[in-house]
C-alpha cells in the first residue's frame, strides 16, 4: 500500500510506504504474507510454542517534505474464532511494561515529532477494535493487558523512515484452532482520508509430510514428486549438496542429489531429499521412505496485502484494496547455482552501494554502504532479480539493517559474490569447530527452531558441530550434545577466531 496524505498544495503529494510483518526468535525468523486469502488478504502461519513475536509496521516518507500521519495498528479481539489473539508483552508470564517509546522503538525526535497530546512522543492507545485512542495506561501490566490498539500520531521529517516494533504473544494457546486465522490491521489517516491494509496470521500443529524421491532427468519437480500431504503443496525452495539455491528447472534437468523444501498455507515447512539419476528413477520415497527434515516456516520478507515494495508508485489517493504488490522474475537456469534465492538474506564484504535501479549511476545512487568488519556488516534481503542491458543480473533487496537510517530502503545492488554472499553458512567446517563472535554472545537450543532455550555462550567460546540443519531460507548447527545454534555468520564463524 502506498498511502499518499495530501498537503496544502495538490499538486506536490507526499508519499508514506508501509507494510507489516512479524519477527519471531529475536528476529532471526521472519513471517510475512505469502499468498492470498479469498479476501484478497496477505496470510502467514506460525507455531503455536513460537517465541519473542514482534509486530512490525515499517513506515516511511519517501517525498522531499514533511508529512504529518495517524497510524494504528490492532492487534487483538475477543472474538478471534479459532485464530491467535495477541496481547502485548513477551509472554504470557512476562512482568515487563513495554507501553513506552523506547520499548516500542519510536523514533527519535531529530526525524519525528509527536503530537504528545495523546501521549509520550504521539503513542495512542486503545481497548477495542473501535473507537477513540485516548486510554491513558497507568504503567501497570493490567492496564498494558486492556490494550488492543497501538497509535502513533506526529509528523515524519522527508525522507525519512523507522519501523514501529509490538512484541506480543499469543493469549489463547488452548483455544487455538489449526490453520484459523486472525487479520492483523492496521490504517493511516488524516483529513484527506484513510487507507489501511491486512495481515492474516493463522497457527499449525502439523507439518507437511511426504517422501524422499528419486527422478530422471528432464522430470518436472512438484509436492506430488514427495507423495506431499497436503495435496496443495508448493515447492518453496530447491538447493544442491553445497546448499546452493538453484531454480527448479535446473536441478530437474542436472543429475545429482538435492534438497527441496515444501510449503503449505497452514502447515509447517518440510525438507525432503531428491535425488536425479540420467534415467530410470521413481518418486514418492525410493530412499527408504524417510520423511524429511520439518521446520517452522519463516517466508520471505514480502509486505502484508497490498503494499508495494517500489517506492516510486502512484501518488493519487485510492484505497489499498486497489492496488497490487510488485513481482519480481526468478533467475534463469543460465545463472547457475551461486545465486541468492529470493527471500534470502546476504551481506557485503566489501564497500557497495543501492540503486533506484540496475544502472549503477551516481545520479540513481541511493545509500554507500562501506566494508565493515563481520560483525557490522550491512545486510539485505533478496527480494527479486533483473538483468542490465548488457545481462549483468543484480539482485532487488531490501536493507534490513535494523537501528540504521538506511533500514526498510530498497533498490538494486550487485549480485557479484566478490561483494555479498550468503549471510549463513551452508556447510559444515572440516574442523567441525565454530566461534561465537557476536559481542553479547549467543543462545543454543534443544529444537532446530531456536525454542527452548538450552545455554548461553559468551564471545569467544568454540563449540563443536555435529551437523548442518536447514531452516526454509537459513540454516542451523547441531552441536555434538543435540544443541541447534544459529548459523549467522554475523554471530558466529568456522575454524578458531
């Protein structure tokens, strides 16, 4: 959606770009929507046990002036039927008060200011789904449990952007109901109208199940290739021994050994083994019937319905429902294996800069970003591919360095990988040793989607890895005592350090 709030004059629109997604796992897993509802509503699935879930509304003003708006974000209803109901806190048994400016990350007042009329830096607050945002909480956790609505109401300097972060949970794990759904809301407004925009979020139990296959070249690769249940199962990814990412028109015509990742609306992901011989293979579980390698399902990062990722979109005042989110091509076969898939995360290890677009021009230069040490280095997700005039292929992504100006930008930058590469690591070290490197440490876990916390390790500490564990679009390391472990490369690193 791309909201325009008209100024004094008509004739020069100011433009706000927002969207919605969830953080889950300190914001190592991402949900976003993925596909459709029958109301045209972006949907996306979580885990019932998921842990530290963070709404988050990012928000810019992609004009040359300031631009006052009135954003609210409702998150909870009584009468969910079966879907999550959120309440903010970071659990259930959390005695944190987080309805504050800090804790919501408003920004700071150099790129906004806040009509503090309604509270501290422009926060609003309300008990309903309807009605005015003018509940004032006492700062005591039972006034933080009535609130079913988060405002912010103030006036965000040009160009400028932050992203308002809710970190909820889940209030009614008993009452859940497999695959129902609760739409997340939210709306901007002022007095030239309003424009708002949905985010379906349902839970699953199960997983999708199936079969390892083996196939002859030249056979196309669907969910029925693993005998899939369910039946509506797509193929989410394809990657080859090395964990590459590779189309699946290349691995079906390339012999060799692959690991394909299915999804479905409602089910957890799961990873099945694929095997292509020259001739002469059968699907639906000639290994041996092994079920696959299950996972939570953290999509690609993709705005919530209707809200386009090009920030040059139309300035007229319509309603969201209208309009439809940007669709980027897939890489062709020719690109080969050492491709980013798109939804994936990489980072630059020398100095790069973004794009409007893929003519890297001073004049279409949006942001430097210069080399940093690893644990510093600018991040991005790959959100679509296209070539230059001469066939050079860039990636689109979007910047997803958290607490930075440039965060929630997106445009082209190089798909060189003498630049950026893969933010995990797709294989096992042959000293199957790994340091932490991040400054505050790190976190293991007893399951391969970071729940259950099981220690934490300080800067410094070696570990020893069993196994590589994929995870949809990142990976995990099993430790030789069953522990799972990010394989970030921004946290930890192969070999001694």
């Amino acid at each position: 959606m791309t909201q325009t709030l008209t100024p004094e004059s008509p004739t020069t629109l100011p433009q706000i770009q927002q969207a919605m997604y969830l953080t889950a796992d300190g914001a190592d897993t991402v949900y976003a929507g993925t596909g459709n509802d029958k109301d045209g509503r972006a949907t996306t699935y979580i885990s019932k046990g998921v842990k530290d879930l963070t709404i988050n509304i990012p928000i810019k003003n992609t004009s040359t002036q300031d631009v006052f708006l009135n954003e609210a974000v409702i998150f909870a209803d009584a009468a969910s039927d079966g879907g999550p109901a959120f309440k903010i806190g970071k659990s259930a048994t959390s005695t944190d008060y987080l309805l504050t400016s800090t804790q919501l990350e408003v920004p700071s007042t150099d790129i906004w200011a806040g009509n503090e009329s309604y509270g501290p830096e422009g926060l609003a607050f309300n008990t309903g789904a309807a009605g005015g945002y003018n509940f004032k909480p006492d700062g005591t956790l039972a006034d933080q449990q009535k609130v079913n609505a988060v405002g912010i109401w103030g006036t965000l300097k040009a160009g400028a952007n932050f992203t308002l972060k809710i970190p909820v949970y889940i209030s009614n794990i008993d009452t859940l109901k497999n695959g129902a759904v609760y739409p997340l809301y939210y709306a901007s407004w002022n007095t030239s109208g309003a424009d708002s925009g949905y985010l379906n979020v349902g839970t699953f139990a199960s997983n999708v199940t199936g079969k390892n296959a083996t196939i002859s070249a030249n056979t196309p690769i669907t969910a029925s290739t693993f005998n899939a249940d369910p039946a509506s199962a797509t193929v989410a990814k394809v990657t080859n021994n090395k964990g590459e990412a590779v189309t699946q028109e290349f691995a079906s015509k390339t012999p060799g050994t692959y690991n394909v990742t299915l999804t479905a609306n409602g089910y957890g992901d799961t990873t099945f083994t694929l095997t292509v011989t020259n001739g002469g293979g059968t699907g639906g579980g000639s290994t041996g019937g092994n079920t696959g390698t299950t996972t939570v399902p953290a999509t690609p990062l993709t705005p919530a319905t209707n809200v386009p990722t090009n920030s040059s979109s139309s300035s007229s005042t319509t309603s969201s429902s209208s309009s439809t989110p940007t669709t980027t091509t897939k890489p062709s076969t020719s690109v080969g294996p050492n491709i980013a898939v798109k939804g994936e995360a990489v980072y630059a290890t020398k100095k790069i800069a973004l794009y409007k677009s893929t003519s890297f021009t001073k004049s279409k230069r949006i942001a430097w970003y210069p080399k940093q040490k690893r644990i510093n280095r600018p991040m991005f997700v790959v959100t679509g591919y296209k070539r230059t005039s001469n066939g050079t292929l860039r990636y689109k992504v979007r910047d997803v360095n958290h607490g930075r100006k440039t965060a929630g930008k997106t445009g082209y930058i190089t798909a060189s990988r003498k630049y950026v590469v893969p933010v995990y690591y797709a294989s096992v070290p042959k000293s199957k040793k790994i340091t932490v490197i991040a400054k505050k440490g790190i976190n293991t876990y007893k399951s391969a989607n970071l729940t259950g916390k099981a220690k934490h390790y300080k800067k410094g500490v070696r570990l020893t890895v069993k196994k590589l564990v994929k995870h949809n679009l990142t990976t995990r390391y099993q430790l030789s005592n069953g522990h799972y472990v990010t394989a970030n490369k921004k946290l930890i690193i192969a070999g001694k350090y």
